[in-house]
C-alpha cells in the first residue's frame, strides 16, 4: 500500500518526532517558539507570528505566556519523587508559580492520576483558571505516605507576553487555497501532538516541489485559541479563496484510519477524504459532526463556514493511551506517520487532478489511428482500452473526476494518467 517515498517520509518525520519530544509547549512559550525554529529548519519560508497577550480574538483573548523552569515534589524523607524534568507532563499546564510545605492531604487536592491506568501520567491543563498541580503515575500516588511535602513550581504567567504561531504560503497558478492547520501547544505526547506537525512538514515539502494548480496554506498554531485568533485575522480571505481545508491531527499510530467530515458534510475535502479512505482503507471509522473536538470545530462554525474535514489514524477521545505519557513514539511510528501522511497526500492530488472533463468529440473516437486501441479485434479488450473508453463515455462535462471515479469504482491517482493520455490526443477538454 505505502509506496517508497511515504515510507521514506516516515522514517524522517519519526526522526524529528523525537527531536521534539521533549520539548514543553503550551498555549504560549518558549517551547512552541523552539518547536517552530525547528520546523523552520525543515521549511525556510515558514513565518512566524507574535500575538500579544490580551488581544481580542471574537469572544475570546490571547492569555498571559506562560514559561515553565523547573517543578518538583519532595517527599518528607526529602527525596525527590516527581520532577518535571523527568517529564514535562508531570506539570498541570499553566501552573501558577509555588513553593511551599504542604502535607499529605493538602497536597492530594492538587494531584491527578488514572486510576484505570495506573502506569499512565495524564495530560491536565488549566488555561482559563489560575491554580496549580501535579500529575503522576496511580501507582506513585498510592505510595504517598503522610507528613510534610516540599513543592515547588517555578513558572511565569506574563500577561505582556505573546502567543506565537507559524504560517507558510506556497504559491500556485490560482489564487484559490488548499488550507491546511495543524497544532503545536501540547507537550510530549506524540499522536495527538507532534503527529500533526510532522504530517504538514513533509506535505509542505512535497507541495513545494510537485506541479500544482492551488496555493497551498499551512498554519502551525495552537489548539482553540490559535484557531480562533486566526480566523479573527483572516476569515474574509479564507472565506473568498479557500476551496478545501484539512485539520492535521492525530495522524500516527498503525491502528485504524478515521474521518470527520466538516459541518456540512459534502465539501470537496469531504469528498476527496472519503474517495481516498474508501481505497486505501475500506474498513476506515467515519466519525460525524457530533464527534468533533479540534479545531474542525472553529473553521466549520456558523458564520465561519469553511470546507474544512478531518483524515486521522486513531481519532481523539478514541484511543486509550490519549492524553497520557503511553501517547509516545512507541505507540506512533514510521510506518503509522507514512500512512498518515500518504492518505492526505492523495486527499490532495485528488482536489489538483479534480476538474470536469468533457469528450471533445461526437460519438466514439476512432483510438486505433491514436495507438489507443488494438487495430486487432478479440474478445476481451485490454483492461487500459476498456479504462479509456469508459471515461470518454463518462465525460459530458456535467460531472467531476471525484463524481467519475466513483462511478468507475477506481481510485483517482489511477485514472488520472488516463485522463492525461485522453487531453494529450485531444480527446477531453476541461470545462472550467
């Protein structure tokens, strides 16, 4: 199924996976600027952006930045048994600042653990709210004993910070955009997090250099919020000029291949989503609009409107290492990345090959005189005439390539050097 260029992809996209692994991002910080100086490495042109804290973004506002130093629990023995810089999950994201003695059953109001999966540190945030905590294994809470804890977080909430972000534009002969948006806010977990940025790299890569019709824009943004922001900066140009969108999320894992459609349901990128997966993936998981949860949710508001659809591994919310430290570059790996990245690659041919096409001629062209057809009758004709003559006799320029190769019961990428034999001999013309 994986053709040598995918797995190659994987190979390296799994390689700078674990670069970035352990780097701490957040909404905001030092850590997602590391993560974009990184990607830019990768893609040159990539720029970043700065956004102060407590802009206005429709109802919501860029939140103070927060950086994080250094945390740790010590028991009363004094030994130290959860450090942050063993695992940045072990921090509640956006912590407030403390350091203090605390006993036991203080303490315990400021942990969190999964008692279903006791070898598991949870991923736990708090945006929104000031507080502090810590997270752990079940296994480390229920060895706590009673007496006194020293506690230490040593963090900033900076309300004149910014929130950053990366986009980069790569130019075709329309103006028209193919949007593709990914995250780059959470910490070390590898599905549901740097999955995502890998997938958009490598296809921004391969954009750059293949023939293509559409610009293509990529965005590198944090979850919700960047979304948000930037669809507060620029919904009326994506509104005029985008004609399909993905979200890039969750793309790495060898376990299953999904879809979430966009709130309409019947976009190109739906479309084209489906063509893909119905191929490379028969028995793929398709999810609907009461599935949502990433930033699908944003881009296909009322009022926002945009074709944006969802191709995934193992969905969010759906798989039982998410948002916890199993989420990790055992569980994600070459080959589930180069499937990721693959599905979306033909997502993409498929919205450049999509046009609709019409025979230039009145009844059956006569192929012999082309080479298109054996001068010699049998009774079974070659599959490839059979191919040729069932898209001229499909083409009455009132159907796309999508709407034919579904009624052809083939995949695009197979048809489209068909069509492009077909338009060399003058056979089909483009409608558009």
């Amino acid at each position: 199924m994986l053709d040598e260029a995918s797995i190659k992809a994987g190979e390296e996209m799994h390689a700078l996976a674990r670069r970035l692994f352990p780097i701490c991002r957040s909404l905001t910080g030092d850590g997602v600027r590391q993560t974009l100086a990184i990607l830019g490495e990768h893609l040159p042109d990539l720029r970043i952006h700065e956004v102060p804290s407590g802009t206005a973004c429709f109802d919501w506002e860029i939140p103070p930045e927060w950086n994080i130093r250094a945390a740790w629990i010590e028991d009363p023995e004094g030994r130290r048994i959860v450090d942050f810089k063993d695992n940045n999950l072990h921090v509640v994201g956006y912590s407030t600042p403390v350091d203090c003695q605390i006993d036991l059953a203080h303490l315990q109001e400021h942990l969190h653990t999964l008692p279903d999966e006791p070898d598991a540190i949870p991923y736990i945030t708090s945006y929104y709210q000031e507080r502090w905590g810590f997270c752990l294994t079940d296994k480390q809470r229920q060895g706590l004993k009673d007496g006194v804890y020293k506690v230490k977080i040593d963090a900033d909430l900076n309300p004149k910070g910014n929130m950053t972000y990366g986009e980069l534009l790569i130019p075709g002969q329309s103006k028209k955009e193919v949007f593709l948006s990914t995250y780059v806010c959470h910490p070390s977990m590898a599905n549901n997090e740097l999955s995502g940025p890998m997938v958009a790299t490598w296809l921004a890569k391969w954009v750059a250099c293949a023939p293509r019709h559409y610009s293509y824009r990529f965005v590198f943004i944090p979850e919700t919020i960047g979304s948000i922001c930037y669809l507060s900066r620029h919904l009326v140009h994506l509104q005029a000029y985008m004609k399909a969108g993905f979200n890039l999320t969750c793309m790495g894992d060898e376990r299953a291949f999904s879809y979430l459609p966009s709130r309409a349901g019947d976009s190109l990128a739906d479309r084209a989503a489906q063509h893909v997966l119905s191929h490379m993936a028969p028995e793929y998981i398709r999810y609907d609009w009461l599935d949502r949860g990433s930033d699908e949710r944003q881009y296909c508001a009322p009022g926002v409107d945009l074709p944006v659809a969802s191709i995934m591994r193992s969905k969010f919310h759906e798989y039982p290492q998410y948002h916890t430290s199993l989420d990790d570059l055992d569980f994600v790996t070459p080959m589930g990345l180069a499937g990721g990245y693959l599905a979306v690659r033909r997502a993409l041919e498929a919205i450049e090959a999509n046009r609709c096409w019409k025979a230039s001629l009145l009844c059956e062209p006569q192929m012999g005189r082309r080479g298109l057809y054996s001068t010699l009758g049998t009774r079974e004709p070659e599959s490839a005439t059979r191919m040729r003559m069932h898209i001229l006799s499909l083409a009455d320029g009132n159907h796309d390539l999508l709407a034919l190769a579904e009624k052809l019961r083939q995949p695009i990428w197979e048809i489209s050097p068909f069509i492009d034999e077909l338009v060399a001999h003058g056979l089909l013309e483009d409608v558009e």
